[in-house]
C-alpha cells in the first residue's frame, strides 16, 4: 500500500481545509479591498429646487482616497461637502466620482422662477425706508422694484449718493429732505420725504440709541421669519448678510441653550426645518459698533 492510500483520508480532509481557508481570504479580502458603486455613502438635497436654490452634497465614503462631483451644468467640485447653484432650469444627474473608479448618480430637477406676464398688473417701484432718523445715523432705503438699474439721491448733496437696490446714508445735518429713486422701469422718479432730527442729549440719546438697536433687532427677526415661512431665502439671507453681518456668513448664531452654529449653516437648516417661530433675536456688535458677531435667538414651533 503506497503513501497516498494509506493516508487518503488525512490528504482529503487538508485539501477540504486548505480550499474552505482559501474561499475564506478570497471573501475577506473582496470586503476590504474590492469595492462597488453600491458601497459609495454620499447624498445630494434637496432633490427638486427652483433656479438660484441651494443645492446640498456631501460624501462619507469610507473608502475614498479621492472624489469629484459633476454637476452637469460645466462645474465641478472635489470638497467632500458644499453647496451648488444651477443657473437654468432642466433636469441634471448629478454624478459623485470616487477614486475615478465608482460612481453614483443622483436625478435633480430645477425649476424656473415665477415671472411676471406681460398682461399682469404691474405693481409700482416703491421706497421702504423710515419717515424720521437721527442725524449722523446709518439709514437703509430699499427699492421694491423689478427694475435692475437704481439712482439714488438722498437731497442733502447735488450729486448721485448710490446706484444699488439696498443703500445706505448717513445725513450728517438736521432737516426735511427729499429722497429721488430713479429706475429703468419707471418713467417717473420715485420720491420719499424724511425728517432728520438732530442729536439729543445725553439722557435722550440713551433712549434713542435703544430704540435703534431695537428695531434691528426686530428687523433682523423679521427677515429670519421670511426665511423660516419659506420665502425667498435668497432675497432675505442676502440682506442680512449685507447688511448687519458685513458679508461674514461664519457669524456666530446661539439659539437659545443649543450649539453654536454659524450664520449660514443656521439659514440653511431654517429653510429646509420649516415652521419655526422666532420669538426674540438680539444682536451682538463688534468694538466699533458696525458689523454683527453673534445673534443670539429664541425660537420655537
């Protein structure tokens, strides 16, 4: 009897051993190393936006040495997560790129905005600004207007004071003045009337400097409510980003006992976490009194 017969049962039993060890590594090693589309970990949202919305993306892909997102409009992005703008309406599949090996894709469909028909009723330019200010204070004029082309002449100069929708202008002399807003949609001038009354004294100047900070305050409420109602997010975070946080969108934001968050991560999760009720904001300057630091807000649904 030779070698094999006699030990055809061990020889048998190892070569079971050695194929079941080797399916085994073959199993593990296709886990840790072999991947698939399916194993990409990224989102996109939200999924149906109008144009000029912000789109959301992010990728947790574990694996992922290197990704790239393709918009589908010509733009690109390697950041892990972002946020994206799609300047025309259509559908677009958005397609996350790992390792330029694996990718996923994810169906976006953009809308156009409302426009106005040519046989709606054209609603007038109009000027929302105060009726009376203090002398030597920072005053807002806005222009609720479609026109794209502003003149701006707050009456105390001869000359042009500024040609963008949101101004600002600080008189620095008491009186009644006449604010002129010229537009490429009206045929007529638009005229405002304003009464600057000069620096009281000191006891009513502490008075006035409340007032003021309090209707910030409570403008810079009533522009997070827009946002909240899901109004034009664009439109209202652009304002106060403009201004009272001199265009810092990390601008610290503490509502009530919860995390800090910054500006703009706060107006992102407000849009989408609809319904909320701002009950109380209050706004923190920096040393010179001129742009916002932190906003702390009382809110709730």
């Amino acid at each position: 009897m030779n070698y094999f017969q006699k030990n055809r049962k061990n020889i048998i039993i190892g070569v079971v051993a050695t194929l079941l060890v080797a399916a085994l590594i073959a199993l593990w090693l296709q886990k840790k190393v072999i991947h698939s589309s399916d194993d990409i970990v990224g989102s996109v949202y939200p999924m149906s936006l109008t144009v000029g919305d912000t789109l959301h993306f992010y990728d947790k892909t574990p694996f992922a040495k290197q990704r790239k997102w393709n918009f589908a409009d010509g733009n690109t992005s390697d950041k892990v997560k972002g946020f994206h703008f799609f300047n025309k309406p259509g559908y677009y599949s958005v397609t996350l790129i790992i390792d330029d090996k694996y990718t996923k894709t994810y169906p976006i469909v953009v809308s156009s905005r409302r426009t106005v028909t040519k046989d709606s009723v054209k609603m007038p330019t109009t000027i929302d600004a105060p009726n009376q200010a203090m002398q030597f204070e920072n005053v807002s004029f806005r222009a609720l207007s479609d026109g794209t082309l502003f003149t701006w002449k707050f009456g105390e100069n001869a000359g042009i004071d500024s040609k963008d929708k949101l101004a600002t202008y600080s008189y620095k002399k008491p009186g009644d003045y006449v604010v002129t807003l010229y537009t490429d949609v009206d045929r007529e001038p638009i005229l405002h009337r304003i009464r600057i009354v000069a620096e009281y004294n000191e006891v009513e100047e502490e008075v006035a400097v409340d007032d003021f900070y309090e209707k910030r305050d409570n403008d810079f409420k009533y522009h997070l409510q827009q946002i909240a109602n899901g109004n034009s997010f664009n439109m209202h975070y652009n304002y106060l980003l403009n201004t009272y946080l001199c265009n810092n969108e990390n601008s610290i934001v503490q509502v009530s006992d919860s995390k800090v968050n910054n500006f703009y991560l706060y107006c992102a999760g407000l849009q989408f976490d609809k319904n909320n009720v701002i009950q109380t904001v209050k706004l923190n300057y920096d040393d010179a009194q001129n742009c916002v630091t932190k906003v702390d807000i009382n809110q709730s649904k």
